[in-house]
C-alpha cells in the first residue's frame, strides 16, 4: 500500500496520476487534511484518508497498513519541520518499508533561503531509522512561465537571477520520479538530485518568450532587496517575497543548477525544453 501525503496538491495529484498507471487504485491512499477535495480520486478507487501534518493522530491513521509512503513537504514555511517531524515519527510507528520525501536540490549543501527546513527535515528522517529516499526536486520550470503573461503584458521579465542558469523541469516530471520511486519492485538510492537536463539563464527565458511572441521582452535583473521590495508591491506576502527574491540570488550563484541528468535517466525520457515550456505557458 502507498501512502501520498497532501493528495490535493497540485504535486501529489500528478504523483497518484502516475501511479494509476501501474498500481491498482485500491492499493493507493490519497492522504488529505480535507477529504471532500478528494471526492474525484475516491471516485476512481484510491482510499482516502483524512491526513494533518498536526494532528499526529491522523497522522497514525492514514498510515496505517502503509508499506511505503510519500511525504510532500508543507508549505507552511517556518513551521515545516514540526509538522514533518510529525509525519516522520507516524512513520516510523507504521513500520513502513520507505519513506520518499521531496526535498529540495543539493539540500545538504544548498544556500537557498528555504533549504534549511529540508535540511532539518532529512536530518530527523535519517535519525528515524525508517529506511527512506530523498527526492531533491530541483525548480519547477511553472515557478517561472506562470508569471510569462505579466512579462508579455508590461513589457519585460523581471528577477535577480543575473547570469545563473536554472535547471528547471515540468512539475509533471518530479511526480512521474516520484511514481518512479514509489512503483519501484526493489531497493531505490537514499538520494536523488533531481533537475532538468538543460540550464536557462532568465536572460535566455525571455528571449525565448522574444520569439515566440514577436515582441521583445528584455530581462531586467535587480538587486535582491529591490526585486523583494517589487514583490510585496504587487501583493505577495513579504514571507514569500523574501523567499523568491533569495532564490534568485542564490540562483545566480548556481544555486538551481545540476547537470547530472538523474531526474531524465529515472523517467525514461528527456525533461521539458524551455521551448516547450515556453509554448506551453504562453
């Protein structure tokens, strides 16, 4: 039996999509902090089982009879590594044969902002003893391409990134690892560095997005604190402005980018090209 923690999630809804593929449904459990968001995998068969990263209680229940679970790292930043030590410790009360938790690339040398948390979160999951697999999700290529309409609309594509290149891939991709991992017969490696094949500077997204709208749109890279201050002006959070502004930083200084290829060797097939992404999200 498979566990996928935060089920409804844009991640964990492409990760049971993939596993449908090659698991029987009933074999599945979408495990969800609100079961009536999973009323349409219940419908294909998957269990679902109410699932809070606080409440350890719920915690124990959905892991019940699991032999593998999947722990989708919380976005609720700063509070991340209680609730996944919460996870964790169900986890090891179940007895479960693997725990796969999705960290973030290069997480154990990592100067990105937001690194730290996964780094505390592997620490306690390999003090658990639980056998485990670290998937080191590199950038999601939409972190990017979901803000394309705005550049296109006012002209320019903004950021701190300077010459970095970012080895982004479709998060469809890191699911269809994760499933990779999950479906896997025998032992899986205790880390993968996962990241698209080819780096893009942002430089080189906005050209892209040049041509395939016939419009020049230039990048504009800002200082850290002037991009963050940006940010908050259109209406993010100023958490998640700092989150964003330090990520291209650290970007810039190759903080987002791996040339292993693991992530395109695990799926069987080369990861999105910016083109593709380009196209897709325009």
């Amino acid at each position: 039996m498979i566990v996928v923690t935060a089920a409804t999630g844009q991640l964990g809804r492409l990760v049971i999509a993939n596993l449908l593929k090659t698991t029987p449904a009933a074999q599945i459990v979408a495990a969800v902090r609100d079961p009536a968001k999973a009323a349409d995998l219940a419908a294909q068969g998957v269990q679902v089982r109410r699932a809070d990263y606080t409440d350890p209680a719920s915690l124990d229940a959905a892991f019940q009879g699991a032999s593998k679970v999947l722990l989708i790292s919380s976005n609720d930043l700063g509070k991340r590594v209680a609730q996944h030590r919460n996870a964790i410790d169900a986890a090891a009360r179940a007895k479960v044969g693997l725990l796969a938790y999705t960290s973030v690339l290069h997480a154990d040398r990592s100067t990105l902002g937001l690194a730290g948390e996964h780094r505390e979160t592997e620490e306690a999951v390999r003090a658990s003893g639980v056998p485990f697999s670290f998937l080191r999700n590199g950038w999601y290529v939409e972190n990017h391409t979901v803000s394309l309409g705005g550049a296109v609309a006012h002209g320019a594509l903004v950021g701190a990134a300077g010459e970095g290149r970012i080895s982004a891939a479709a998060r469809a991709e890191y699911a269809e690892a994760a499933a990779v991992v999950l479906s896997a017969a025998g032992p899986v490696e205790q880390v993968y560095e996962l990241a698209g094949d080819t780096g893009f500077t942002l430089a080189e997204l906005a050209a892209e997005v040049s041509r395939q709208t016939g419009k020049t749109i230039p990048f504009h890279n800002l200082p850290q604190q002037e991009y963050r201050e940006l940010l908050v002006n259109v209406g993010l959070p100023a958490a998640l402005a700092d989150l964003i502004a330090d990520s291209d930083a650290q970007a810039a200084k190759g903080a987002l980018f791996d040339d292993s290829r693991t992530l395109s060797k695990l799926i069987g097939h080369p990861t999105i090209s910016l083109e593709a992404a380009v196209k897709a999200a325009l």
